[in-house]
C-alpha cells in the first residue's frame, strides 16, 4: 500500500519509548504537592492526589520498559528489572544513608544510633513500607522512605 512501511510497527508493545520531560515536569509538580501538604501549606491540602499522580507515572514508565523487554527479548526478567533498579538507586541511597547516620549521630548522640541503624537498614533493604504497615517500630527519620519500597 502506498504511504505504509512493512517496517513499521504501531504496536504499543513494540513502540520505542522516548525520554518525556513533561513526565519529569508532573513528578516534580506531584512531588512538590506532597512536600507542601506536610509543610501545612493551607490551600494545598491534597498531598495524597501527588503521591497517587507519581505512583501513575512510576507505573507508566516501569510498564513501558517492561512492555519494550518483552518486545525485545520475549520474556520479561524480574531479575534484570530489579538489577536496574538497583544500579539506579543504590548508590545515591547508600550515600544518602551513610551522611543521615553521621547527622544523626552527630545530632542526636551516639546512644540513639541503633535506633537510626535500625531504620537506614530497613530502608535499604526497601522494606520500610512493612515497617510501617505492620506497626513493627515506631516511625523514624527515614518514614518518608516507604515509597521506595513500593
């Protein structure tokens, strides 16, 4: 047919993802919302709608990595998804957890480090968000961390 390439594909499994800075631009709106919620902002009550707003497009953009592996490769390896995950999170956590033990430690003394410990390691384990749920400490420094472990 004329005007139609047997080259291209409109399958969304198959569409190339390009990089959208409008996405980047609505994460940063959302999370701003939510630090303006906590912050008691009186006319920017809904924090939770900026949390609900991230975790669309979280989804959206996991998806579509998904949906372009398995494109790809025909199969879809939690293993290299959580690899990925922790080659991008990782390092920039493990480094915002060691200056928070030192601040700790240097603000609150040492007697309270466990305390502090005990919380830096649930969030790099990401279970913080069961921490939480399941009421197992009290809530630290480091509750804002639960949505990592989503």
């Amino acid at each position: 047919m004329e005007g139609t390439s047997s080259n291209r594909c409109t399958s969304p499994a198959h569409a190339r993802s390009e990089y959208v800075p409008a996405l980047d631009g609505l994460r940063g709106i959302s999370v701003l919302s939510v630090i303006a919620f906590h912050a008691g902002v009186p006319f920017l009550r809904g924090g939770f709608i900026g949390v609900e707003v991230f975790f669309v497009i979280s989804g959206f953009l996991i998806t579509s990595l998904m949906l372009r592996e398995y494109a790809d490769t025909g199969d879809i390896s939690l293993k290299r998804f959580y690899m990925r995950r922790i080659l991008r999170l990782f390092p920039a956590l493990v480094l915002f957890l060691g200056v928070f033990l030192v601040a700790c430690t240097v603000m609150f003394g040492a007697q309270h480090f466990r305390f502090h410990l005990i919380d830096s390691l649930t969030t790099l384990l990401y279970l913080q968000n069961w921490v939480q749920a399941y009421a197992i400490k009290e809530p630290g420094l480091l509750a804002h961390t639960w949505s990592l472990s989503i």
